[in-house]
C-alpha cells in the first residue's frame, strides 16, 4: 500500500504540512508506503486547456514535474491533500494541481484512479473550523469525479501562527486518524 501527500502550503512549519506528515506517519506505522510533495517548491505549469490531453488518452502533454505527482498518484492507494486557506479559499497551489487532474478526466487513464482513497486537510487562521467546508469538498468532489473515494475532510482552525498547531494535540489526533482511514 502506497500514499501519498501533497502540501500546498509555502509557509516553512507549515500547520499544514505537520498535519499531512501526521497523517502519513500513521499509515506507515500501519504498514503503508509513504511520499510527500511540497507542491510550492516543485516547478508545475497551469493548464493550458488545450485539451491535448484529451487526444493523448488521458496524459497531460505539459513536461514539468507534475508528471512526477502523477506518476506516484498511479502507483499510490489513496492521496492525502493539503491546503492553506488564503483568502477565503484554498491556496493557488492546491487549485494548479487539482486543475491539471483534469487530463484524467473522461479518458481511460481515470480507470487506474477508480477506489483510490482521497482526504483533505486545510488548516486556517479564522476560529470556525466549518467555515470553509465547501472549499475543502469542491476539491474533494474534483477528485471523486475521477473515480476517487472520499474518506476524510479536516479544517483546522486557529493556526495563524507557524508549527501553531504542534501543540494541539486534539488536531494531532484528528490528523492520525486520517491515516488510520487512508489503509482501512
């Protein structure tokens, strides 16, 4: 079994990242394969819907290295994705990659994605955890339009401040129960 993390998160202690690398620990403790990406830090193009991948059967034409995040989402059991919230949203680099998924979308290569696992973690400054629900799933439904399962969807509130959410250890357990849910 195989997961994989994205982080959309720039910020260094990102409250994001520690909750995803929470996550990703206990599936590796459950036996899982386990990878991260720091999505910030990785050079990957806008789409450019042209629809090239269309006429490709499914793969993006773009040479940048999303071809290395989708590679290992093909290979991975389940995707664990994270996100600031910015500015009532979540962050540009969580949109560029959910964007670029499209090159799956009704084309045979979203056959490899049906039954993969998908969660999301957001993390945000604003003190209601609820507030960007619909955020969070208007990702998540992107994901199951491809054949994904949704398993997990986490705001966590109140983490204005890097590694903030190091001392809450209720998110903590939050965030490993995501990777209990990832290799069930």
């Amino acid at each position: 079994m195989k997961i994989v993390g994205i982080n959309a998160s720039p910020r260094e202690e990102s409250n994001t990242r520690i909750a995803i690398q929470a996550a990703l620990e206990e599936a590796k403790v459950k036996g899982a394969d386990i990878q991260i990406f720091d999505i910030t830090k990785m050079n990957i193009t806008p789409c450019q819907a042209d629809n090239a991948c269309k006429a490709n059967g499914g793969k993006c034409v773009i040479d940048d290295e999303m071809q290395e995040i989708y590679a290992a989402i093909n290979e991975a059991d389940g995707v664990i994705l994270g996100t600031p919230i910015y500015w009532y949203n979540v962050s540009a680099q969580l949109k560029l990659v959910m964007d670029r998924m499209y090159s799956y979308y009704m084309t045979p290569a979203a056959d490899q994605l049906k039954g993969k696992k998908v969660a999301i973690i957001s993390s945000q400054a604003a003190d209601d955890e609820g507030e960007y629900d619909k955020e969070r799933m208007r990702i998540l439904k992107s994901f199951e339009a491809l054949g994904f399962e949704i398993v997990a969807d986490e705001g966590f509130a109140a983490n204005n401040n890097p590694a903030e959410i190091v001392n809450k250890s209720d998110d903590l357990k939050r965030a490993t129960a995501i990777g209990d849910k990832m290799v069930e």
